[in-house]
C-alpha cells in the first residue's frame, strides 16, 4: 500500500520507492525480530523509532552493516513519510500485529515531534543526537586518485573501438563528469576552425528547437523535444533502468540558456575532432533510425550506460596493467576528471577560479580537491619561495632599514588607538 501511494504521487522514481520500502522493511524487522522479544524495549514506545535509527546507523543487530550519512537521512525520511502515510490511510481491517506496530510507530513520532517543540525539550532525555549533529568516524583518509598522467595517453592508444576511445579522450582532456558526457544530443557536438566543440546543456531545462510533425519549427525544453520527437523521457527520469544517469548541477557558462562550453587541455581540440568524425561515420550513423538523439550508443542503438563505459574502462586499464606491468586496481573513470585538476593545477599552475570554470564547479571548494599538486612541484615551490624570502631581506639589510629584531617586541605593553 505504501509503494503504490508513492507511485501515485508521481514525485518518486523507482529507485527512491524501493530503497524507502526496503527501510520500512527494516523498520518491521527490528520490531518483530528484536523488540517483540523484549518486552523492555516494547514498553519504551515513545523512543521507538529512535532506537531503530540508531540501531540502523551503527549496525547492532540482525546483522546489519553500519549506515552511510545518506543511508542514514534517507531512511529518516522514509520512516517520517510511512508515519504520515499510516496516520492518514490507516485500515481498520489491518491485523492486530500489524496495527500494534503502526500504533507504536505513530506514538513514537508524535512523542519526538512534540519533544523537539516542547519549551522543557532541555530537560528531556535524549540519548541519540540529532541528524544534523551526527558525526561518523572514519578509518583511514579519503584517497583522490587521478590517472597517472603517464599512462593517459596509453589509455586511449590501446583503446580499439572508437567511441571508448574518443570517450576517454573527452574525459581526460576536458574534465567533465561521465554522466554528463552521456546526457549529450547529437547536435550538441560540432566542429569550429578544425577544433572539436561540445555545448554542455541541461538534460531537461534547456532550451532548444525543433520541427514538429506539421513541419513547423517550435521550441521549448528538452524534455518537450524528447516527449514529442521521440516518445521518451530524459535519461535522469529513467528511474531504475540500465539506461538511467544521473545529473550533477554545474556552473553554466551561460545561465540564462543553461549552456557550457568544454574546454580541451594538450591543444587536444584537433585530435578529438578526429576522433569524432571516425566515430559518427563508423558507428554512429550506421542506424540513422535512432528512436533517440543521444551521442553516445551502444550497438544495438540503445543509449549508452554507465554500467558499459565502467566495463570497458576496466578492461583497458587490464591491458595496460599487461604492457606496463603495473597495477591500476581502484581507478574508475572519474580518475580521468582528476587528471584534469592535477594538469591544471600541478602542470599548468593556473588560478582556482579559472579550473572552476574549466570544470563547471558551483563552489571553488568543490574544485579544490581535483587541484592535485605532486610532492616535486610542492618542493620546488617551497624552495622558490625561500629563494625569493632570502633575496628580500639581503635587500632590506643592504638598505641598513631600522626594523625591530624579532624578541625584541614586548606584545603585552602594546596599544591601539581606537577612532
């Protein structure tokens, strides 16, 4: 009943319904399984639904695994809505268990909802912390791993089929995320001055035109132009289909039409039009009745997945770990945008906020981590900034400038005026 309330609402993809169904799954078990053989924690309704999310968050029974922060707030969620949805199309002909255990549920969240508004919420007992005071431990350091820069451009030479090949090449040298890269129209790429141009648009919100079947031009969205040319949804409304992927926003160079331009490292523009061209006139214009205009295809027409390109990466990264004997384990094709950064960054030394607009970062703090710099670039620096530290104070000494020796400053009896 829940699951088709959810459909019903239509605000839900497939993937959403089923992982809230799985944590109301979860939320039966604990109580059937583990609080109706104790009948201590049976008593305790009121905190209820709160044991269960801590039970959930740190995996102490039934052996469940410990929770993601976005494991954590989805089934918080999930839970919250089930109450709701109980309280407002609760049948009287459920069975007595089944109604014991919505009772307890709504209890227990009428119970926390009026503790957190109560004016005495500082005196009661609270034994968990709230979602946003939670903090997860974490066992070791994250590790950002860009592709080692040498071995890239092996990546793409042995590389056979064209469209892998020109898809590594665009995610190395323009440092744009996968999904991205398969939400592409046709018309999205092109040729300007023998370069290779690629417009990033919003899979749904952009804006672009069309003839229709009476052979007028019309406009409108994207999710228009697919609904009337092709009878389908954009891939981010595929739900739980392989054909699925998802949309990151970005930073568009051009807000108002929601549009971005690639930008190509290695003057690498020439060799990805190449590229492009084999691959359109050797795969992809082979069926020219597509029943879509993605850029990307696999060979049977279909949009190409993620699930495919992640596939091939793994096999090319194998064939390279044969030829160099080297072991690549634990790269993915988001180490490609990582390469970017680190070219930027550690090769280039260009500014934050120009790699931003490179990458289509919102917040420069999201770029700051793709700005890899090597430990020979870190000490190079080091040692050009002591050089330049050295030579500024022989000049000063050489000037004879009367400036206070360090210690001899007495912090304590200093004075400010204030205006």
């Amino acid at each position: 009943m829940y699951s088709r309330y959810l459909q019903k609402q239509q605000v839900r993809s497939y993937e959403s319904i089923t992982k809230s169904v799985i944590a109301i799954g979860k939320l039966r078990d604990y109580y059937f399984l583990v609080c109706k053989n104790n009948q201590s924690e049976v008593a305790t309704a009121k905190a209820f639904l709160e044991e269960f999310l801590y039970a959930f968050d740190n995996g102490t029974v039934l052996g469940w695994k410990a929770a993601s922060n976005q494991q954590y707030k989805a089934t918080k969620r999930a839970v919250a809505d089930y109450v709701k949805f109980s309280s407002e199309i609760l049948s009287k002909d459920l069975e007595i268990s089944d109604r014991e255990f919505i009772d307890i549920c709504r209890d227990s969240y009428i119970s926390s909802t009026h503790a957190e508004k109560s004016l005495l919420f500082h005196t009661k007992k609270r034994n968990k912390k709230k979602e946003y005071g939670r903090k997860r431990s974490i066992n070791g350091l994250w590790m950002y791993k860009p592709f080692p820069a040498e071995l890239v451009s092996k990546l793409i030479d042995l590389t056979k089929n064209p469209r892998d090949k020109l898809l590594f090449a665009m995610l190395a040298y323009g440092g744009r995320r996968l999904s991205e890269l398969l939400n592409l129209f046709v018309q999205d790429v092109g040729a300007c001055d023998e370069q290779l141009v690629v417009k990033l648009m919003h899979p749904t919100l952009s804006r672009m035109s069309w003839t229709n079947s009476a052979k007028r031009i019309v406009s409108g969205q994207r999710r228009d132009y697919l609904r009337e040319k092709y009878d389908c949804l954009p891939r981010t409304e595929h739900g739980a289909l392989p054909t699925f992927s998802g949309w990151k926003g970005i930073k568009f160079d051009d807000e108002a039409a929601l549009s971005s331009d690639s930008y190509w490292i290695k003057n690498s523009g020439k060799y990805l039009l190449d590229l492009h061209r084999i691959y359109i006139y050797s795969i992809r214009n082979r069926n020219p009745s597509y029943s879509h205009p993605y850029y990307f295809t696999a060979k049977n027409g279909d949009p190409l997945t993620t699930k495919a390109v992640e596939k091939q990466f793994r096999i090319a990264c194998r064939r390279i770990q044969r030829n160099q004997d080297i072991n690549l384990s634990g790269y993915g094709t988001h180490s490609l945008r990582h390469f970017y950064g680190f070219y930027c960054a550690d090769v280039l030394k260009a500014e934050l906020l120009f790699i931003q607009k490179w990458m289509g970062h919102v917040q420069p703090s999201s770029t700051a981590i793709y700005t890899h710099i090597s430990p020979i670039s870190a000490a190079n620096a080091l040692r050009l900034a002591e050089n330049r530290s050295n030579s500024s104070e022989g000049t000063a000494n050489s000037q004879n400038l009367n400036s206070m020796i360090f210690g001899q400053l007495d912090a304590k009896h200093l004075t400010r005026k204030i205006k």
